[in-house]
C-alpha cells in the first residue's frame, strides 16, 4: 500500500467516523433542550467529534433568563421583564475574562437564581455589583443534583477547574462528567475584530461568521490564574461556536486534528501534565485553516498537513504565546512555566528532526487497530441511542398517568421529527417504536377490580403484534417486553418459551450496551464479516442487548415483586439477562414447578456472584434484592436473610 493511499483511507475513516459523532452530539442536545427542556448543551472534544483518550464529557448549563452584554448602561436592553440583564465590565481584566456587573435600580429578578436560589443579587458579595464566580459555582453544586438523571449517578462532586465533576457508573465503565454553570452573552465588542477581520482565503465563510456572530458566546465561573480579583472574573467561552467551526472541517483537517490530538495524548501529555492542553492544538489549528489555502488540505497531504500543524505548536513554544481565535490578545500561554514550555519544545524539536516518514509509521499502526466488524461500524450510533434513551426514560420519572402519556406522545413526536430533518434517523426510529411499544402495553389494561386486572381484550392482538416488531430492534429487550406481555395474561407457557429462547441465543458475542458504555470491545476475530455491511436495525437484532427498562406506569403488567420495587417511584434498569432468569422464576412458580424454581433461582445467584465487581461501581443493588425475595420463596428465611445480608456486605 503506498503512502498516499495509507493517508487516503486514514482521513476517509476519521471522516466517517466524526460525521458519526457530530450527529450523535446533535441528537444529545436534541434530547436534552426540546426532550428534557434543559437548557444545556454537550460540549468539549468528544462534542467536537474530534476526541482524545483523555476527553472529558462535558455539559454546559445556560441559566435560564440572564443575558450579558458588552452594552453600556445607559443602553440596557430588556425584554418585558423575561430576561435579567447584566453587563460586561473588563476594565482592568486580563484580556479573554470579564467582571459581571448587575445593573443598578429596581428590575425585577426573573432569572433562575430567584426561581431556584436567593436571586441574581445573592451572586454577589456583601457591598458588590458584581457577580461572584465562587457563590456562582456554590448555587450550582446544589441546583446540579436536581437536573441531570439520577440512575448511576454517584452522589460525590468535586470541583475541575469552573466545572463541578461528577460521576456515572455503567456496564464496564466508571465515566467522569464535566457540567458547568454558564451565563448567555452577546456577541463581546472585545471580538469584534475576528468578526471584522480580512480572510485571504476565506474560512471561515461570511456565512459561518453572521451564523456564530449570532449565536454568541456564555461566560464560566473562572478567573484569570494571576489575578488578584479572580473570584469576580468570568472566562468568555466560544465553546459553542468551536463546534460550529470544527463541524465545517474537510475530511483531512478533522484528521489532522485528530491525530496530534491523539500524538500528544499518547507520546507528550504523560510527560508534561496540565501543561499544554488539546485546547492549544485546537486553537493552533484554526489559524492554520484561516491562513492556509483549502488546497493544501488534501487527502495525500496529510504528513504534510502534520508537519505544518507541528512546527506552529513549536513556534508558539518558542514565543511562549498562543493568542486565543476569536481574542487575539488573550495570550493563553502566558500563565504557563517558561522552563515546562521551553522543555516541551526541545521534546517536539527532536521528533521533528525524526524525517518525512514519522507520521507514516504512526498512521499505518493506526489503521491495523481499526476494527471493521459491524458493532465497531456502528457503535457510535448504538453509544447516541443508549444515552438518549438513558436520558428519555429518566424523564419520566415522577410523572402521573395522564402527564406520562401526553408526554411519551410528544417525545414520539419530537423523535420522528429530528429523524426527518437527518440527525440519525435510525436512532430515532428505533427509539420511537420503542416508545410506542411503551405506549401500547400502557393501552393494554382499563383498571383494577379487586385486586385484579380488568384487560381491554380489544386490542391484545393489535399489542401483540406491536410488541413482536419491537422484538426485532434489538437483541433481547424487545422479546423480554414481549415476555412480560404474556406473563400478565398469564400465558406462562408462551412467557417461558421466549425467556428461554434468549438465554440459548445470548452468545459471548452479545455486546451489552448501558446507558454510558459497553460491556466489552468487540474485536474482528470474534465476528462473521459481511461484504455488505448489515443495518443499524440488522445489527441491533443480531448482537446488541440493553437494559430493560421498567416503569412505574407499568406496574400492574409485572410481577408482584416488581411492583413492590417500583412503588417508590424510581425508573429500574435491569441487565436483560438476569431479567430473563427473574421472569422464568416467576413463570415456573406461577405453574407449580418447584424443582425449576431451585433451579433458576441459583443462576440467578451465580450471575450476582459474576457481576459482584459491576455493582460495587454501580451501587444498584436491585438484582440482589429480586435475587433475595425468590430465595424467600424457595429457601429458608434465615438462608435468605444470610443471602442478602452476606452480599450487601460483600458490596459495602
């Protein structure tokens, strides 16, 4: 394979997969502002679609009904009371921050902070006008528990930077989650020059300029390091609009990115922590694009394009300043040590003296890593679905009958709409007729007469056959919704049959996704390989399972003991696995089969004891306690008791 044909396939497959991840950050943020009606938005490099081994998630929060401007007072804008008003004050202010001043007189608070807290005003410190990053970032760490969903959510935070940590624990993975409180700004007048600025080749277009000039930019809750009134500074932040830019990149700009991302990542950050992080290269990077000519960004070109990256990131070492895109004279460097710096840049100096070929041979150990079994194809689109659908469910918590159904309805809706305007219209769809198997099992009873279910026999078989076309999207949720359908009309046999079926077709190729990650990686060996390769749908049915999940609005369709877990309002996601094993217990019990009850009961046991290490990340201890009250039925009570008491322990 010659080298232009090595880069050539590198940049289609880096391409490929970050048109993946833009759609997937554009579903999150389609679910999160008009699903979850958050106002907040996914950001940072894996947002970016250009992500590094050491890429945090990171979520940023608007609050609600504040807007700052660079106008002056006397020019103070409002809008009927809706938005609170505040103004840019950067006198004296390391270029790239800002003071946050509330306007003087009587206005009316209709921010969040007076909805939620004390009000915009007890943002400051006694006898200030300006708006405390600290007591900003104080009011978000009590208002953040209540926003984002609280399934694997760990209950310590700590701070990172202006961002409070948290954590979520899934399937294999302990994932760390960056959120920050933001505030809405106008377009600053301190970046009015990149919006004015002559462009000898025209990137960005004026198109892209009026576009980002328009959406603005927000203000974190984080002074500048050497400042002696930092508590009072706030950072502008164009994250936003970056997106914007990084979205418009060619196939070999997004590789060139990509890739010294990853080259720092693996051979420089090790060595030289906090010291020049992947913002630099992406600052770096879009004035190179600007000052450079599209041509020169070919396929072909790419050791070249990587040269040229390089010897700018040298270059800025060697003058200790990076001036910031849309703030030229915010030097982000300027904190930074001298000798740290001056070190880097000996490191980089030698890898550059290595010769034309140095790329070469990190770009072919790249594609030999690349995977091309049709899970890795589409597992970020499998990674998009699981998370959305992690954050619709969650959104259903704590809703009444009636609010739960309009709601569903509407998410419905709202999903078939974004599939049509082309954000992963795959995903969508699936997650819609997810949604309306939901809907039709929720049709399925009228009310309760003494204790018992009043079915309405018009349509089980119109919920039949919807549940079935379920069944296909994926692996063995659909069929355990399925299963459930026919346990609450007590058809066990049918119930038993299809549980059954899934734990003979739950092969070691199965790959369980929870809502944050996956429990393994699939490799190429372990896979049959498709000269054409199969559907998202096809690929879903074949080899993806996920979390059933079980709804309070559903109780009276499960078992008793469900029911039970679910009375305290809380959403359960259980592995489909040991679903199945819990639904053939329940189904062998109802039709008097002891010796099976035995039987099942103690692989249930078993997948607890192989899943120990799992729930001591995740904490959820659902499964032992279904686990604990089929052993009530078949065993001792002091066994039980013994059971509960010893794995508790075993996971405290």
């Amino acid at each position: 394979m010659d080298v232009a044909h090595e880069c050539t396939e590198y940049v289609q497959q880096t391409a490929e997969y970050f048109q993946k991840r833009v759609m997937r950050t554009k579903l999150l943020n389609f679910v999160i502002e008009k699903i979850m009606k958050i106002p907040a938005f996914y950001s940072g490099s894996r947002a970016e679609g250009v992500s590094c081994v050491s890429s945090d998630t990171d979520f940023m929060y608007e609050a609600q009904a504040i807007l700052a401007s660079s106008h002056k007072e006397e020019d103070r804008f409002t809008d009927n009371n809706k938005t609170v008003s505040v103004i840019l004050d950067m006198i004296d202010v390391h270029p790239g921050y800002t003071k946050v001043k509330i306007l003087d007189g009587n206005w009316h608070d209709s921010s969040e902070f007076a909805l939620y807290g004390n009000g915009v005003r007890s943002l400051c410190q006694l006898g200030s006008i300006y708006l405390s990053n600290i007591l900003a970032t104080e009011y978000w760490s009590t208002r953040l528990p209540n926003i984002f969903p609280n399934h694997g959510l760990r209950p310590e935070t700590f701070l990172h930077g202006p961002c409070i940590s948290t954590k979520y624990t899934s399937e294999s993975k302990v994932a760390e989650i960056d959120t920050m409180l933001c505030i809405k700004c106008e377009w600053p007048e301190v970046a009015k020059e990149w919006v004015e600025r002559a462009r000898k080749f025209k990137w960005p277009t004026q198109e892209m300029i009026d576009e980002i000039k328009k959406t603005g930019c927000n203000l974190v809750p984080v002074g500048h390091v050497y400042s002696c009134t930092k508590e009072l500074e706030w950072r502008l932040s164009f994250s936003k609009v970056e997106c914007l830019l990084i979205w418009s990149f060619n196939g070999t700009q997004v590789a060139c990115l990509d890739f010294m991302k990853l080259f720092f990542d693996y051979s420089i950050t090790p060595r030289f922590p906090e010291l020049f992080p992947s913002y630099f290269i992406k600052t770096a990077m879009f004035w190179l694009i600007e000052e450079t000519d599209s041509n020169f960004w070919q396929p072909q070109n790419l050791p070249v394009c990587l040269d040229k990256l390089l010897l700018n990131l040298m270059s800025c070492l060697d003058q200790k300043c990076i001036r910031n895109y849309f703030i030229p004279e915010n030097n982000m460097m300027d904190a930074k040590s001298s000798e740290e710096l001056a070190k880097l840049h000996e490191e980089l100096r030698i890898y550059w003296g290595k010769g034309g070929g140095k790329w070469l041979t990190l770009i072919k150990g790249k594609l030999s890593e690349i995977d091309k079994n049709e899970i890795y194809c589409h597992h970020i689109l499998i990674n998009g679905l699981t998370m959305s659908r992690h954050l619709i469910y969650n959104t259903m918590q704590g809703l009444n009958l009636t609010d739960w159904k309009e709601k569903t309805m509407q998410i419905i809706s709202d999903l078939k709409s974004c599939g049509e305007k082309g954000t992963l219209p795959d995903v969508c769809y699936i997650l819609s007729k997810e949604l309306e198997a939901v809907l039709s099992m929720h049709s399925l009873y009228a009310s309760r007469f003494n204790g018992k279910l009043i079915y309405s026999t018009d349509n089980i078989e119109i919920v039949e056959a919807t549940l079935k076309s379920c069944a296909k999207l994926s692996h063995s949720t659909g069929m355990l919704q399925l299963a459930i359908f026919y346990f609450c009309l007590e058809r066990y046999s049918d119930a038993l049959t299809v549980v059954q079926q899934i734990e003979e077709i739950y092969t070691s190729q199965v790959v369980h996704y929870h809502f944050w990650g996956r429990n393994k990686t699939p490799k190429d060996r372990n896979y049959p390989q498709a000269r054409q390769r199969p559907t998202l749908e096809q690929t879903m049915q074949n080899y993806i399972s996920l979390d059933l999940v079980l709804l309070p609005c559903l109780s009276p369709l499960y078992p008793d003991m469900i029911q039970e877990k679910l009375r305290e309002g809380r959403i359960l996601f259980v592995h489909p696995l040991f679903f199945a094993l819990y639904l053939q217990f329940c189904c062998v019990y109802m039709m008097g089969n002891g010796m099976k009850c035995e039987e099942t009961v103690e692989k249930m046991q078993t997948f607890v004891a192989e899943n120990i290490d799992l729930l001591k990340k995740t904490r959820d201890f659902s499964i032992v306690n279904l686990t604990t009250s089929c052993l009530r039925i078949v065993r001792t009570p002091e066994y039980s008791e013994n059971y509960f008491n010893d794995t508790i322990k075993a996971l405290i």
